[in-house]
C-alpha cells in the first residue's frame, strides 16, 4: 500500500487514531483525496490564464466530476459490503 501524497498519509493517520481498521483508513483516505476537487481549481486557472484550451478545460472539469462520482458510488458499494465500515467516523 502506497500512499502518493501527504494529504493521504495525514487523513490515514488521524482515521487509524480513530481505530478504524487499517482497509477502511485507507479506502476513506485515499477517496477523500480525489474528491476534493484541487482539478477543478487547476483547470480554472490554466484556462483563465490562456494556457489551455476550451476543449481541454472541459475535460478535465469533466474528469473531475467523473472521478468524484466514481469516489461516491465506491464509497457506497464498501458500505454495501460491510454496514459498519465507518461508523466510528460518526
């Protein structure tokens, strides 16, 4: 298991402080990391700032939102599988 970013690590961290189990930390930490929608903001500036076109700033606005839907629907089938997956998280 290898986390890519900071951001992971810390959100994985402070879920295993919780007690969670160590696969719902890190399925919890890594989605939460995609779905915060740092491309939307990328994507906003580059094409504000002329350095991409149109078709590509739809892209990736479309990307983006493709893999935040993605997070969700994942989120919901791990929960499917086991109900008590994040009830610590509440």
């Amino acid at each position: 298991m290898k986390l890519q970013t900071l951001n992971e690590q810390q959100i994985l961290i402070t879920l295993i402080a919780l007690s969670l189990l160590l696969l719902s930390a890190y399925i919890f930490g890594t989605l939460i990391e995609k779905i915060k929608g740092p491309g939307i903001v990328l994507a906003t500036v580059a094409y504000s700032a002329n350095i991409i076109s149109l078709e590509f700033f739809t892209v990736l606005i479309l990307t983006t939102m493709l893999s935040s839907l993605i997070a969700g629907y994942f989120l919901r089938y791990q929960q499917k599988l086991d109900k008590n997956i994040f009830n610590k998280l509440s």
